[in-house]
C-alpha cells in the first residue's frame, strides 16, 4: 500500500507552492502599483490668456510710382525716371530723410493693339513705371507731403496704398503680454477655486506671436491742386497671447 499512503503528502505540497506562487504574485502587483515617481503631481491646469493694448501711430507709409507711355522704350524711361528723381528730390528738400525712400519696382512693357479677327497684335508704345516706398514721420506732415508728390509727379502720379504704423511697438508689446499672463492666472485661479483645490507653482510658459492690427486707409486720389490729403492715424492695436501651465495644490 506505499502509493496510498504517500498521495496525501504530494498534494499538500502541491497546494503550498500554489499558495507560495499567489504571495509573490500579490507582491509583485503592489510594487507595480507603487513605482510612480516620488513628488510626481497629475493635477494640474493649463489655460490660454491674451492680452490687448492701443497706441496711436506715428509713421505712415505710402506707395507711390511714376508711369509714362512712350512710342518707344527710351522715352517711356526716360520721363518716368526724371519725374520720379523730381520726386525723391522735392520729398528730400522738404524734410524726408533719405534712407526712408525706398525703390520698389522698376518696369518696362510693351502695349499692343487690338488683333483684329485673323491677325495678329503688333506694339503701339512701352509703359514704364518707377515706384517707391516713402515713410513720413511724424504723420502730422503726411497731408503736405502727398500732396507735394502729386504737384511734383503731375498726372503721372500712381497712389496705390498708404498705412500707419508704430515705429518702436515694444514697449506696447510688453504691456500685452503682462495683461496676457495675468489674463491666465485669474483663469487658472478660477479653475482652481472651481475644482477645490489651490493654484501652485508655474510648470511651464510659451507665447504665441505678438501681432499688431495695422491701420490702413484707401488710397486717396490725386487732386489736381497741391490740397492737403485728408488723412486719419486712428489707433493701432497690439496682441499678445501666452499659454501656461499651473500646479493644483
């Protein structure tokens, strides 16, 4: 009878390492549970704040071009080069410094004829243009000095743009983005309060682009009188906008 005797022995040693093996099963799932990093904190808020400020602009910039046709090439450029050299020189002489006037296109193209049925387009004469950008500061004077370039260009004058501008926007762009950072922490101090919990150390800071609303007015039309330009700066707006990242205590 060995093999009856010896049975019980077999399973109670079966029924120990069955036991052994679920401990260290136990073990091991609470060390696993326990092995996030120490001072490790999940709660935390991120928010968007922007902020706003307005200045009034102090430079305006206009762009301006000399156009002539001509029978032939030499005289289309060469009148719309003498006109345009008439203006820079008469912007100068009357206070613009040099460096801001700057050309900014210069272009020569032949103009056809209506092809009748059948034909072809033949050359009738060349356009020539010459533009410039002329920056005026201060824009108290910008009226006069339009309207000295449409005396000086006479009906060759293009006008096809002005727009204000602020020189130096830095010290507006400092002040929207303090009011773009305490707009976030008053959204994360509400967040905060709302969820019962207190706002924390600053995690982390970026910025979105700063931008500046720029003022812009349609071109005025040349008047056939050296009149003054009615003219308007308004106000420019410079934006800032920031993202951060709180603790929550």
């Amino acid at each position: 009878m060995p093999f009856t005797q010896s049975a019980p022995r077999v399973v109670r040693k079966s029924v120990a390492l069955a036991v052994a093996g679920l401990a260290a099963a136990s073990l091991s799932a609470c060390d696993s549970h326990d092995a996030s990093p120490p001072g490790a904190n999940p709660r935390q808020v991120t928010v968007f704040g922007s902020g706003q400020v307005q200045g009034v602009p102090d430079t305006l910039t206009a762009d301006v071009a000399i156009e002539f046709t001509a029978a032939d090439v030499t005289s289309a450029m060469n009148q719309t080069n003498d006109r345009q050299q008439a203006v820079i020189n008469a912007l100068v002489g009357a206070g613009v410094d040099g460096k801001d006037i700057r050309t900014t296109e210069v272009s020569l193209q032949p103009q056809y004829s209506s092809a009748e049925p059948g034909g072809t387009a033949t050359i009738t004469s060349y356009r020539a243009d010459n533009g410039i950008e002329v920056k005026i500061r201060p824009t108290d004077a910008a009226s006069r000095l339009l309207a000295l370039i449409v005396t000086t260009g006479g009906d060759a004058t293009r006008i096809s743009s002005v727009s204000y501008s602020i020189a130096d926007d830095s010290p507006l762009v400092k002040d929207a983005r303090a009011r773009a950072f305490d707009d976030a922490k008053n959204r994360a101090q509400q967040y905060a309060q709302l969820s019962g919990l207190r706002l924390g150390k600053v995690l982390s800071i970026s910025e979105g682009s700063g931008s500046t609303a720029p003022t812009r007015t349609a071109p005025p039309a040349p008047p056939r009188a050296a009149t003054p330009v009615p003219l308007e700066p308004g106000q420019q707006t410079v934006s800032f906008s920031v993202t951060a990242v709180w603790e929550l205590d």
